[in-house]
C-alpha cells in the first residue's frame, strides 16, 4: 500500500529521463512494486486473470522483454523481494470487501452477458496481489542467471540500505512511496523500459511542495507521510476523508498547526472515537520504531535492526518474534517461502478469501479444519529446531467468513513428533544409483514414489545419520525430502512400504509420460480424492458455469421435480454429473495459451474449484518447505560452500499455481458433444475439437492436444480410483464416467 495521495506529489514535481542515463548503473528494485505495475497497468495488465486464477499468460514475456532491455542498455538489475510481515495486524480482514464486491458484480454482469462491463470490473477488483507471483518471478530470473535477494522483512528498508550503504550496493532504486519512509533521497518511481525512460521524485523536492517558504524537516516529511497511510500506519482518522484526495497536504497543514508534533496532533483529537478506539498514538509509534529500526540483511550476512547502535531491547514488539540467522538465510535464498515462517512468529494464520470469495460450506471445511492436519505437521517440523519456547507455541487460525470462531493448531500434541517418523531417510547417491531401473530422474516425484515400488529398493534407504557423510549433491536431498514428505502425506509406512494410497499414487505416476509433467496435478488430485472434494457433488450451487446442454434437469439442491417433470431424462443428468467430474479433473491441468490476455468463456464454478485445488497445494508447498528446512537445520545435509541454494527452492514441487482454464476447455467440449443427436460420432468430436480454437478459445496454442493431456490425467486418476479400492466410497461412479468418456475421446 503506498503512501496515500503521494502519487498526486509524484506527477507535480517527478522529472523525467532517457534510460540511457542509467548506463553501467546498478538498479535496487522492489519486485512487488515492480510487479503491480505490470498487474495493473496495458498493454500488460490482464483483466481476466481474478476470474481465471493462476498466472498471467503473457507476464513471462513482458518480464523477459524487460530484462532483455535493461541487459541491452548496459543496467543490471538486483530485485528484492519482501519477505516475512511485520508483527501481528490489527483488523486483518478490514479491507477485503472492496475485492469481494467487485468480483461478485463481475461475476453478474458476465451472467447478464455484458460482457466489456464484466471485463472492466474484473479488472479493477485488485484481486491479484504481487506477493502470490513472486515465486514466478524467482524462476524467470534464474532461468536468466540474475541474482535476487528476500529482505527478511519489508524490501523497502533492505532497499534503503543497500543504497545508503557507504560501499552503495546499488546506485538508484526503483520503487514505491513507502521508501522515502526510510529517509532515501531519490526514487526512481516510474520505470517505463517500453519508452526507454524513467522518472525519479527527490525528497527535497516533496519537502518543497509541500512546505512552499515553511521548512519542512526530514523527520516531519516522514510523519506526514505516516499520518496519511501507508503499510505501517493506517491514515489518521480526522484525514480519512474519501473525498479530499491530498492527504498527505492535510497531514502537514495539521502538523503545522500543533507545533509539527504527532503526539501533539494525536492529543488534539484524543477524544475523537476512532482515535481512541484504534489507539492510533501507540500504533504510530509503533509504526514509526518499526521504520526506523526495521530488520534487514546486512552486508556480512547478519540480521539486525537499522541503526542498530539505539535500537531498542524489545524490537520484537514492533517487528515480530525472532527466528535463527540460518532461517532467514533460507529466507534469503529462496530455499523455504515465509508462510509458517509469519505464523510461528505471530502465532496467528489468516485466511483469506479466494478469488470466487469462497462462499461455499465445502471450501469452508477445507480450510477450517481438512488442511489443519498438514499445518500442524509443518509447524511442528519448524518449532522442533526452534528455541524451546517455540516447541510450545500454539497458532490460531482466524477465518474471513467467521470472525469469532477460530481454530488452535497445536504442534506439540502431534505423538510422535512428525522429524520422528521422517528420521530414517538419509540415502546417498550410491543407493539412488540402485533405482536407475525406473526410468525416471532422481529428485522428482515419480522417482520418489517409483522407486519405493521395488520392496528390495525400499528396505535399502532405511539408513541413519553419519555425520561424517552427510547428504551432500542436490539430487540427495530433494530426494530424500521428497521421500519424506510423502511419509508424512501416509502414501509410505515407517517400513517405507507403499501403503495402500501409496500403491494408488503408484499406480498412476506408472501410467504417466514424463513430458507430459503431469505428476504434480496426479498428486494433488489423489490428495482431493483423500478429502473426497473431487467428485461431481454440487458443491457451489449458487455459483454459474456448470454443465448446462441437453434436455434434462439437473439438480442444484433439494427439489421436487413435481408431476410435469417426473420424466426427466435421467441419462441425461448423468451426462451432466459424468462432465462435472471430468473436467473437475481436467482443471487440475494447463490449458496452454499464447502470451497475450485471456478470451473465452469463464465458469464461477469451475473457478470455486480451482481454489480448492489451490489451497491444497499451497498446503502440500507450506509442507515440503518446512521438510526441506528441518533436513537443513538438523544438520542432515552439508551446508557450507554450496551454491545451490536457489535450485533447492525452486526444484521442489507445487510451486506453480494452476488455472481453471483446462477444465472449461474440457466442460465445453462434452458439453458441445451432447448438443448433437449422436454425441459419439467421430464426425461430432472432430467438429467439437474444431471449435475450440476456432470460436471459444482463439488464442489457445493445443486445444486438441490440450484435451489429450487431460485424458492422460483423468486415465492416472482413475487407476489410482481403481487400486484405492474400498477407500474410494463411489468408485462405481468413477467406472461409469470412464466408460462414458471413452467414446466421446
């Protein structure tokens, strides 16, 4: 969040230059202002992305091209990425009603079929945050060999200082408003690299707007700044006025007026009632301390406060609770993420809505208590290489759609301690050697689980610790992380014999072809099996984009059909129910796009499930970050002289986020099929798969060949259904949809 109503000063007093003048310069860049610029302003903003989920589909060219320009101009880039937040948020849910409203009027409008209004709401509901790409970005920039750096906390003061820094690491650096909080002189806050050229804003320059022939000093400039709002102080309440858009010229007008003091300010309207409710004094000297000492990397690799020589004793109050160095390393490195990093720290995990807003009683449960089970196993990995005071530390879930009822994760009632069960896998590379027979590439997936299929191979990689041989390559220790993640997920036994779930994810990593990487979607679709969320159950039944062709009646909730519908066509709600499934299956996949903005039909429905199949992942990700993380500080691996820290982050798996656009491809082609008298003709498919470029998805790279890869998953999925067995209650449904699909393939 900006300072509020800066950019207002910027377009007064910002001066412009060729970006030639940056030649031979190192940019400082704050990756999260750097992305929002590309989410939320043409040509690359994509509207529909908050009704699609997943990714842009053509950031990664506008990235590349960027980079390439910055390379080819002579200016070498270092992103900073923010890390952890700052300690525990007042009214965390405060403002999500803005995003939740605009997407439901979108998702109206689309019904109503208006659809450039629809689009434009979609595309300023701001339901995208720069914080969930950053990942995205990390593997663009190693794929180009650029170096990146995670701030332990905030960019804005690792920025601050590697500008100030006598050794000036950086010449310039591009970012928000918020900098100029930490008392920088210059920011570059536009970088238009499309135009070749920038516009830098200097802080004298604002004090002069702002103070005219008054002199304002640097300490005043920076609570102006803070009374007007910014991510560290919400806006004085007396000056949060929708209507007066200059804030930060009332916040100084107001300083003016009571002897440039904030605590005089605060005391003047100490009897206004949000100003006493939000204790607003106490918060802003918070946020102030939290600026002025904020916790960054410093150039000998140690964490500590700027200005460390009068930083406070209990800069925990301000900041947050502190974590190991070697932690916030992996921070740094992109190693582990800063999910159960803030929850531990703050004892507190928030759940926010998901981009359908989460209206459902199924993604509900899901959150509320079917993901708890791994939270806490992931927690507990963490605390046990804590300090002690953490091992007993339990974390409230607080949830968006109930304010008052919460859920206590507690990571020490897990008997045993889940870095018990895991403590028998350290194989080395002579071992892994061993399983070459199954064809695939060790520190991946399949190679976890298909190894473990030979009995004789699995009795050898129960090993122990050898501190004098620890694992050392990087296939090592993906390997061994990854085997035991999937113990901790139940799919391997403390014999490391496949259990029965295990012999199903067997069974269909078997069957898949390793180009085809559809590994990562088969795993979380049996993880969704698991939960029993992936079935053809209305889960979302006021939400549209369901299957809807054919002359039947399908039913959304308790109905009674009444006498003139007594006849309905019951083969063909069962067509219907057999799609849902399919392309429930189907959204667990890509549909491949070309790098330019989405056209095509959108489905709300399938969207609600796209966020269920997404807070699954992001719970097996959270998970096998905080496995990777235990193997590294229970010293089970070489730590020192390695320079792969990068690859060990971003080679594990679910990393990526998916989009809903396959399984509308997959609902619209069966639903095309059943408006045909013979819907299994070969004439009918071949006409349907015609029309997936040609009128509902003009920009799809493989509409045919996109379907066959979602065949392939549906084919592991239910031979995965078929081995499981009894533990999948509705197996008979799954065996009637195949038989159903195979003639309309």
């Amino acid at each position: 969040m900006p300072v509020r109503s800066f950019d207002e000063l910027a377009a007064i007093r910002a001066q412009t230059y060729p970006l030639s003048a940056l030649k031979d310069a190192v940019l400082g860049i704050e990756a999260a202002h750097y992305l929002n610029r590309l989410l939320t302003t043409p040509p690359s903003k994509e509207p529909l992305l908050s009704a699609l989920g997943g990714f842009p589909f053509a950031l990664k060219t506008y990235i590349e091209n960027d980079l390439e320009t910055l390379k080819r101009n002579g200016i070498a880039p270092l992103f900073v990425f923010s890390g952890m937040d700052l300690a525990k948020k007042d009214k965390p849910f405060s403002n999500l009603n803005d995003s939740a409203l605009a997407n439901t009027r979108a998702w109206e409008l689309y019904d109503q079929h208006q659809a450039i209004q629809a689009v434009e709401t979609f595309g300023n509901s701001a339901s995208i945050k720069p914080e969930s790409l950053f990942r995205f970005f990390q593997k663009i920039l190693r794929a180009h060999d650029l170096e990146f750096m995670v701030a332990p906390y905030s960019a804005w003061g690792q920025l601050a200082y590697l500008e100030k820094h006598p050794k000036q690491f950086v010449d310039a650096i591009v970012g928000s408003s918020e900098l100029f909080l930490f008392d920088v002189d210059k920011v570059i806050t536009k970088l238009d690299l499309e135009r070749l050229q920038f516009s830098w804003l200097s802080k004298r320059a604002c004090q002069e707007e702002l103070g005219k022939s008054r002199g304002i000093s640097d300490d005043m400039f920076i609570d102006a700044c803070m009374l007007s709002g910014s991510s560290f102080l919400p806006t004085f309440p007396p000056l949060d006025n929708p209507r007066k858009s200059d804030t930060i010229r009332d916040s100084i007008t107001m300083m003016f007026a009571f002897n440039r003091s904030v605590t005089a300010v605060c005391t003047h309207y100490q009897d206004d009632a949000q100003v006493q409710q939000m204790g607003y004094l106490d918060k802003y000297k918070r946020g102030r301390l939290a600026v002025k000492h904020h916790v960054i990397f410093t150039d000998d690799g140690k964490v500590e406060p700027l200005d460390v020589e009068h930083a406070p004793f209990d800069v925990h109050e301000f900041i947050g609770q502190r974590l190991p160095e070697e932690l916030y390393f992996y921070l740094s490195k992109g190693v582990v993420g800063p999910n159960v990093l803030n929850w531990i720290t703050s004892g507190e995990l928030l759940e926010m809505p998901p981009l359908d807003n989460g209206e459902s009683e199924e993604y509900h449960r899901l959150v509320r208590d079917q993901l708890s089970p791994i939270r806490t196993q992931a927690l507990s990995l963490l605390s046990q290489t804590l300090h002690f005071y953490y091992h007993r530390k339990d974390v409230t879930v607080r949830f968006w759609f109930d304010k008052k009822g919460e859920r206590v994760l507690k990571p020490r009632d897990l008997i045993p301690p889940p870095q018990d069960v895991i403590a028998a896998w350290h194989v080395k590379a002579g071992t892994l050697e061993q399983a070459n027979s199954t064809g695939v590439k060790p520190g991946t997936l399949a190679f976890a689980i298909s190894s473990l299929g030979d009995p004789d191979f699995a009795a050898k990689t129960i090993t122990s610790k050898d501190s004098t041989n620890l694992l050392r390559s990087k296939d090592e220790i993906i390997a061994n992380t990854l085997w035991r993640f999937i113990q901790l997920r139940g799919y391997v036994n403390e014999k490391h014999e496949l259990t029965v779930w295990g012999k199903a994810l067997h069974s269909a990593i078997l069957s898949l072809d390793p180009a085809d990487n559809l590994e990562e979607p088969t795993f979380i679709g049996i993880e969704l099996l698991r939960l029993k969320l992936l079935n053809a159950d209305i889960m979302f039944p006021t939400y549209t984009g369901v299957p809807l062709r054919g002359s039947g009646i399908l039913m959304f909730f308790p109905y009674d059909p009444g006498p003139q519908h007594s006849q309905a066509n019951s083969s063909t709600e069962k067509d219907k129910r057999n799609c849902l499934l399919i392309s429930r299956v189907a959204s667990l996949g890509k549909l491949r796009h070309k790098p330019i903005g989405f056209t095509g039909p959108l489905s709300r429905n399938h969207l609600a499930y796209h966020s269920m199949i997404s807070a699954v992942r992001s719970g097996l990700r959270d998970l096998i970050e905080m496995v990777t993380a235990s193997l590294l500080l229970h010293g089970d691996a070489e730590r020192e002289d390695r320079t792969d820290w990068l690859d060990l982050g971003l080679d594990l798996p679910f990393l990526d986020d998916n989009d809903c656009g396959l399984g509308i491809a997959m609902k619209s082609y069966l639903d095309e099929l059943a408006m045909n008298p013979d819907p299994t003709s070969e004439e009918t498919k071949s006409q349907a798969k015609a029309k997936g470029p040609d009128e509902w998805f003009p920009h799809s790279v493989d509409f045919a060949g996109d379907l066959q890869i979602a065949w392939k998953l549906w084919d592991a999925i239910v031979g995965a259904v078929k081995v499981a067995g009894r533990e999948i209650k509705e197996g008979e449904k799954w065996v009637e949809a195949d038989s159903w699909l195979a003639k309309r393939r």
